[in-house]
C-alpha cells in the first residue's frame, strides 16, 4: 500500500469488508498509527494510537521508539488488538525494550491505556 509519510512496520488486517493496517512512527509521536481502505489502494487516517500519557518519547534515541505494532481483530469479543515494543535504548547489540498490548472496541477508539506484557525481546504479537 502508498501511506504518505513515515509508515514503516506495516501490519495489515481485514474486518468485513475493510482493510486497516497500523505503522509505527519510530521515536516520533504519534507512535503508532492507523489507516483505513476498501481497496487496498487509497487510504485514510481513522487514528492515532498513544495519545497523551500512554507513552513518553521524550529523549529516545533513533532509531529506537515504537517499533513494529501487531494489529488483531477478535470476532468473538468484537476487540481490536495491538502489540507493540517500545524500544527505549539500542546501544550497539544491547536491546533495551517493553512490550505492551491495548485494545479497542472500535478501530477509532478510544483504546485501552497500554497493558505491560515483557521486557524480554521486542516486535510482539496477539494471535
């Protein structure tokens, strides 16, 4: 898909009969971020992910951040899922990350504040 902008860790999903994918933003607010599409070629922002205290950027470095968000949908609870790592510090082969998970019960939001899962490894996933 053509997002405009910086939209890197792209993780796709269909609901019905539209496709939302979520990007992250690296150390750069808003984190992460969600576009929307009935046709996999034109998309449109439906929302921004980490607003206000759900996460501080503040003084992290590049190319660390919010890295690689996982987008689910669970049909049975009608929830939105999202995982992702916050990568606070890469100091040579030294990874310093927390992962968490949220969720939402419409793609828009609101969203849950971010459930702490781990900080062993980093690019989580909710199946």
């Amino acid at each position: 898909p053509v997002i405009p902008g910086m939209a890197p860790d792209p993780s796709i999903i269909r609901v019905e009969n539209n496709y939302y994918i979520a990007t992250s933003t690296f150390h750069w607010a808003p984190g992460i971020q969600i576009f929307e599409s009935k046709n996999l070629a034109n998309w449109r922002l439906v929302g921004q992910v980490l607003k206000g205290s759900a996460i501080n950027l503040q003084g992290t470095n590049t190319p660390a951040g919010v890295w690689a968000p996982h987008l689910s949908y669970d049909p049975k609870t009608r929830r939105y899922w999202l995982a992702y790592s916050h990568m606070l510090n890469m100091a040579g082969r030294e990874f310093n990350a927390d992962s968490y998970a949220m969720w939402a019960e419409d793609i828009q939001g609101p969203w849950s504040e971010p459930i702490y899962m781990t900080s062993i490894g980093f690019d989580p996933a909710i199946f």
